[in-house]
C-alpha cells in the first residue's frame, strides 16, 4: 500500500512529492491532464523558496525582474527598484516538470491522464477510484487547484472562488526587467504584466465584493487593446483563484489540503506559488510524522500554516479590503492608491514583500492605523 496519494501536480503537489520521497516515503502523484501541460499563471516567485529544496531552480526561470510599477488605470505611474535579489518569472509548465521530475528522481511515481472518480475513507486508509484503476494509500493530499473535486471529496468546506483571467501575450513586454501592477481599471480588483523573456503574461483577478469572469475578461481585453495588441498576438484563459481566509483549516481524517486547493493565494496580491510550494512542504512533514507515530501530526499542519502564512495573510487581508474597497467608500480605492501605493517609499516596501524579503506584519499595524485614521473608521 502506498503511503500518500497526491492528487493534482502542480507546485504545491509536486512540492509535497519531493519532500516526502526524499524522506524515503511511498508517493504517488496523480494528474488528470497529460504531462507537461499547460497552466494560466502570472508565474511570479519570490526566490525565497529555493531556501525549501537543495536543486537549482534555474532552468525553470523565464527571467529574472529587479523593478516593479504601479499605475491607477493605466496613469500616475510610480516605479521602485528591488533592493533585493531579482524576482523570478516562470512559465507554469516548465516550473512543474522540473519540480516533479526532481521528485521522480527521488522516488516518487507520476500517473498522468489518470483522473480522480471518488475517494472513500474505511477508517484506516483511503480508497481511491480513478479512470485508471483503483488505488489504496494511507494518507492523500488534496492539490487539484481551486476549482478541484478534493475539498467536497475529502468533506472539507466549500471556499469562496473569486474570478480571474490570464492573458498569454506572445510579443515581448516593453519593461523586460519589471513587473507592472494597475489598479482602478478592474472594480475591487487588479491587473498585473510580468514579464517571461520574448513574452509576458497579464492576469487580473476581482478580489472583493461581487464579480463575474466576463467583467475579468473585458478589463483584460482593454489592457490588450490599450498595448495596441491585435487578437493573434495574445490568448485569454480564465483562471479563478481561492484566496487566503484566516477561518480554514487544511487537515481531516488522514488527508490534507496544498496550494489553490487549500486556498492559500495572498488576499492583497493573489501570490499563489510561494504558498503552494510551502503547504506542499509542511504537508509533506506532517504526514512523514504522522507515520512515525506523531498523532498531531496532521492537527499541527493547519496550525503551522497558519502561523507561517497564515498570520502574514491576515494583515494582507485587512490591507486588502481598504484596498479593494469592502466598505463601498466612493473613492476609497483610489485614496489607497496616493497615500499607500504611490509614495516611494511605499513602493519599496511592496516590492520586498513580493521578494519575500518583508512580511506584511513587519509594517502591518502601522497602516492599518493610517487607513483608519483618514477613513475615519474607528481605532
């Protein structure tokens, strides 16, 4: 009998294969599409993630960016460069091959076209049925992303998908060496270009309030428009996320939750992939201890995470509902914008977040208070 079933190969699955073969775990990795395959993403990584693995990440890297821009609808544009070591762009399936293939080296198995019927736990071990024949492991993680079948399959409880939209551009970006933020153009939401060498990548999410894909899609299609693109030169995919609630948990009986399955995105700048490679490592710990005995194993998941992302995300959650405007303020989004984005210093601030190189709680307090204050809503 295996030891894990992990459903779903991107990041945070392929995360949690490597780690647990290298500690000398039975995986297996089950993958509905055929390998490699395409995925929508912005495919911005902080480079703090290679401290979690001992190979080189670099043939996954498109580029490598040292500046970020901010604009409020495509104007009053306002630029830092990163005092940090450069951010990375990948493309979603080269990221992953090279992930699972480090994983098959160690061990662990990948089935591809093999997709999840239904899952049922005797007790003791869980009961897998797929297109390709039934399976019997004693631990699963669910990594099927944010619309997968695992979250109601395991009887976790449904999560809010916000909708969002990619923009694959096959000309390359005017700023090759930056990433650019918009707000403004998308209502309660925003759109970000990074860069991927000869191409880049436009993706637009609507974080707050109600929102449909189609709004996502014409915003997208303007911003094309706006680069005076004509339609051969981009494809547009939809691409929903789930982003970070600080009242979920990630463990149940003998299975957990990694990645856009677990809802782990960033609630102010819908960072996706640091988090899945974290929650496929720390996933990948709890079940190794969980077979050596350890009974809270899989309880401590949940509170690691939360810990370890969680609380960062909490601050970055409150940012974002000034930000994105949950309180209907008219103008609220774009006051944000002048006295928490566009000054320098601000900037800066921002970009070493996204580097991983500042948390939200090292300034956290502090602008929560200045938003309260000018906003006038209470201490």
């Amino acid at each position: 009998m295996l030891d894990c079933i992990i459903i779903g190969a991107g990041p945070g699955g392929a995360s949690a294969a490597y780690h647990l073969a290298k500690r000398g775990r039975k995986v297996l990795v089950l993958e509905k599409a055929k390998l490699p395959r395409y995925k929508p993403c912005g495919g911005g990584v902080s480079p703090v993630v290679a401290q979690w693995f001992d190979f080189d990440f670099s043939p996954a890297i498109a580029a490598k960016v040292d500046g970020v821009e901010f604009t409020w609808q495509q104007g009053d544009r306002v630029a830092a460069n990163l005092n940090t070591e450069p951010m990375w762009m990948v493309k979603r399936d080269v990221l992953d091959r090279l992930l699972l293939e480090q994983a098959q080296a160690l061990g662990a198995e990948i089935r591809d076209e093999t997709e999840v019927v239904s899952l049922n736990f005797n007790g003791t071990a869980w009961q897998v049925s797929t297109t390709g024949g039934n399976l019997e492991a004693t631990y699963a993680i669910g990594a099927d992303g944010a619309t997968g079948i695992c979250t109601q399959l395991f009887g976790f409880e449904e999560r809010e998908i916000r909708p969002g939209g990619v923009l694959e551009i096959n000309t390359p970006p005017d700023t090759p060496d930056a990433v650019h933020f918009d707000f403004g153009s998308l209502k309660k939401g925003f759109i970000w270009d990074f860069p991927q060498g000869s191409s880049h990548t436009a993706s637009a999410v609507i974080m707050r309030g109600a929102g449909k894909n189609s709004e996502v899609k014409k915003q997208l299609l303007n911003y094309a428009k706006q680069l005076n693109l004509d339609a051969s030169q981009f494809t547009y995919y939809d691409c929903p996320t789930v982003l970070w609630s600080e009242e979920r948990v990630f463990h149940q009986q003998n299975s957990l939750l990694v990645g856009d399955a677990a809802g782990l995105a960033d609630p102010l700048l819908a960072e996706g992939i640091r988090p899945a490679l974290l929650s496929g490592l720390r996933a990948a710990e709890a079940i190794d201890n969980s077979l050596a005995g350890d009974n809270n194993a899989l309880e401590n998941y949940t509170q690691i995470l939360q810990e370890e992302w969680g609380k960062d995300m909490g601050y970055a959650k409150t940012w974002g509902d000034f930000f994105y405007n949950k309180y209907n303020i008219p103008g609220m989004s774009s006051q944000i914008y002048k006295i928490g984005v566009k000054r320098p210093v601000a900037a800066k601030i921002m970009s070493q977040i996204l580097c991983g190189e500042m948390r939200y709680s090292d300034v956290g307090e502090q602008v929560i208070k200045v938003f309260k204050k000018f906003f006038k809503l209470g201490k």
